[in-house]
C-alpha cells in the first residue's frame, strides 16, 4: 500500500502540471492544434476531437473544422496558444460541451474580439438522466441559440463525456447540423442529409455490439477515469469503482485506490481500464498489487492513430476493448 501511495502522489503532480502547461511540450513550442491556415472556408472551431469529428462528418469540405485541443492531452484547465486564439478570432462558430468543462475556449473567443461567434453548447445533457425529453426540448430550444449567454457548471455527479451516449449523439448531431445550417446556409441541405447518415452509422455501431455485451463473462468493470459511464450503461454494464472521477484530475486518493482493490478481489475482475490522456504509473501499480490485466480506453480519441482517427473507429476501438477486457 506504500508504493501505491507513492505513485498516487506522483500521478497527482504530473496531472496538476499538464493541465498547467497542456498547449506546450517539453521543448516550450506550442503543440499542434490542427490546420489553422483558413483556405477561405467558414472556420467552425471545436474544443475536443470526438465533437470535432462529429462536426466534421456533417459539414463536410463546406466548412474548416479546427480542433483546439491537441491528441494525447486532456481537456481539463487546458490554456489554448496564440495560434488557437487567433482561430477563435475568425470562426464563424464554436462547439464545446459547455459547462466548466471547456469554458476556457469561450473566454478565449471573447478576449480575441469575436462578438458574433455562434456558441453551441451541450451541458443541458450533462444532467440528462435527471431531466425528461419534454424538458430537453424546451432547454435546448433556449439555451444552444444565444451567443455568450449565462454559464452552468457540472455539479457533483455531473459526466460531460455527453458523446458516448447514443441518444445523445442524436441532439448533438442535430445541433450541430443546425446551427451550422444557420451560419452555412447555402449547405443546409447537405449537412441534414450528412447527419442523418452519421446517426445511422453510429446506431449500427451501438446494435453490432449490443449481443456481445450481453452474453460477456462479467458485467462489471474497474475504469482509471471517470470518463465511460455513459457508454457503459448504454450496454448493460457497470462501473463498481474508478481511481479518478469525473470531476477530473487533482481528485485521486488513497481511499479510491484501496476501493478499486476491494472491487477486483470482489468481483474476480481480470482487467483495468486506464486512458492515454493520464501516467499509467497507478494503474500499473495497482495491476502489479491484485494481478490484474491493464488495457486502454481512449474516451478522446486521435486523428493520428489509425485505428482511433474518428469518432466512429474511436468508439469501435473502445466497445472492441472492453468486450476483450470484460471476457478475460
């Protein structure tokens, strides 16, 4: 329990200083934030990959989609660079989860000059279970069309990964074919016709591993981030502990790790899933105490990994991965 306990204090340093210093590597050069040349096209910055992608797959070549957060590198307290500033300055629209997840890319449109940037929002789906659809409908019919209107943190409980929810991924591809349809109208058409395939996709995605889930070994699974909740409910499964919640990085203790002890031994659990974006230090040490298998999830995804280079091979990966982990 004592190296355990050194490696959560090492863990917890190393997170505190990535956020600190995410738009920089070890050299001081910032880090790639994806094509920010223009090329005369509307440009649709967006904070994260997986909402990038979406984005992507339904404006298509109409529109420069940029992703401000570079692969490999968690959202959390992220500090864009002055390249990433200068695009805010320009688009013509911004899509974040909203909340305090991301809210430091709204605070950098403003403080580039950009009054007339449309913001599209999704934290009305971070509580989503708690509201009824009648409630969605007539939130989001308010909240996604105002421009740097009134902010909404995630309380406790809160999961802003609203994107690996397949009811979710409905609205936030509505959305975004609406807005877009809104400051790109010429294209309307096309980004409807383009959303709907893109749902299609991911439903098929969602009924392809329906039945291997069901008939897995184990139900039940031990997560180093709070980050699959969402997904895994969609398949009937359930998260019996996890080293860092949502809330994000700073709160590990030695009390989350010795709960995550008790629920391998418990359960019989043969795997643990740790994340590229966070030092697998913990989870390695905590495979090394209980026996355990470590693999990875990656709730971001990156367009340079093959395998994992857009939202629909991210989730494949991901749903490929755990009915692996949880037959082991």
């Amino acid at each position: 329990m004592r190296n355990i306990a050194v490696f959560l204090m090492t863990v917890c340093l190393g997170l505190a200083l990535s956020a600190c210093d995410g738009d920089e590597g070890s050299s001081g050069t910032p880090s790639r934030g994806g094509d920010t040349s223009g090329g005369g096209k509307p440009v649709i910055a967006v904070t994260i990959f997986p909402l990038a992608d979406i984005t992507r797959q339904i404006v298509g070549e109409h529109a420069e989609v940029v992703c401000l957060v570079p692969p490999g590198i968690t959202p959390h307290g992220y500090e864009p660079n002055a390249e990433q500033m200068a695009v805010l300055g320009r688009a013509k629209m911004l899509v974040m989860v909203g909340g305090g997840f991301d809210r430091w890319a709204e605070r950098t449109a403003r403080a580039a000059g950009n009054d007339s940037l449309r913001v599209v929002r999704f934290e009305s789906l971070v509580d989503a279970e708690a509201e009824t659809e009648t409630e969605h409908d007539e939130h989001d019919a308010h909240a996604h069309e105002h421009v740097h209107g009134p902010h909404c943190d995630h309380g406790p409980g809160g999961d802003p990964h609203v994107w690996f929810r397949l009811e979710h991924h409905g609205r936030i591809s509505s959305d975004v074919a609406r807005h877009a349809s809104e400051v790109i109208p010429e294209y309307a058409q096309v980004f409807r016709d383009n959303r709907g395939q893109h749902r299609q996709a991911v439903a098929a995605l969602h009924r392809e591993f329906k039945p291997q889930f069901e008939s897995a070994k184990t139900h039940k699974l031990v997560t180093f981030h709070g980050a699959f909740n969402r997904l895994t409910e969609d398949f009937g499964l359930e998260v019996v502990a996890t080293l860092m919640p949502v809330e994000g990085p700073g709160a590990m203790t030695s009390g989350r790790l010795d709960q995550a002890i008790k629920a391998i031994k418990e359960h019989d659990l043969k795997v643990i899933f740790t994340e590229p974006q966070f030092p697998p230090d913990a989870a390695e040490e905590l495979a090394k105490q209980t026996g355990v298998k470590v693999m990875m999830l990656d709730p971001l995804g990156d367009p340079n990994v093959p395998g994992r280079s857009t939202y629909l091979k991210m989730m494949r990966y991901n749903l490929r991965t755990l009915v692996e982990g949880l037959n082991l």
